[in-house]
C-alpha cells in the first residue's frame, strides 16, 4: 500500500516535533531518525503523485499487464 504524500508530510512533521520537545534524549533521536525515513517517503510519494513512475512501478505495471492477457487468453480458451 502507497501511503499519501501528505501523511508522510504529517508524519514528518509530528516526528520533527517530538525530536525538538520530547523530554527523554533517546526518544529524541529515534524521532529524528523517524522524521528524515518520513521526509524520504514524501518525496518519493511526491513524485509518484506528480505522475513520474519509479522503475519498480512500471515492472509492476508490466506483470500486471501480463496477467490480464493470460486471464483474456484463458477466458477466450474456455469458451471453445
């Protein structure tokens, strides 16, 4: 499942805040690290948006592709 660009924007946002204002150092880190992972996702959830297709979204357009010319392929097949 492809999460939203403004979820991870949100997501990024709230790790940001705790990273800043959570009392405990450690929590602190893992929020930092939690909010770049965020901000990483949103870009690429941005380009995907914005219609520009990684290199795995078109193998997986491919195969998908395939598979619905065997189904129309075995549909036309069992009707004989």
């Amino acid at each position: 499942m492809r999460v939203k660009a403004s979820t991870c924007r949100e997501q990024e946002a709230r790790q940001l805040d705790l990273a800043v204002n959570d009392p405990l150092e450690s929590r602190r880190k893992v929020a930092a690290a939690a909010a770049k992972a965020w901000g990483i996702e949103a870009i690429q959830a941005e380009k995907r948006e914005a219609g520009h297709l990684s290199p795995r979204d078109k193998l997986d357009a491919e195969i998908a592709l395939e598979f619905a010319g065997e189904n129309e392929t075995d549909d036309l097949q069992d009707r004989d």
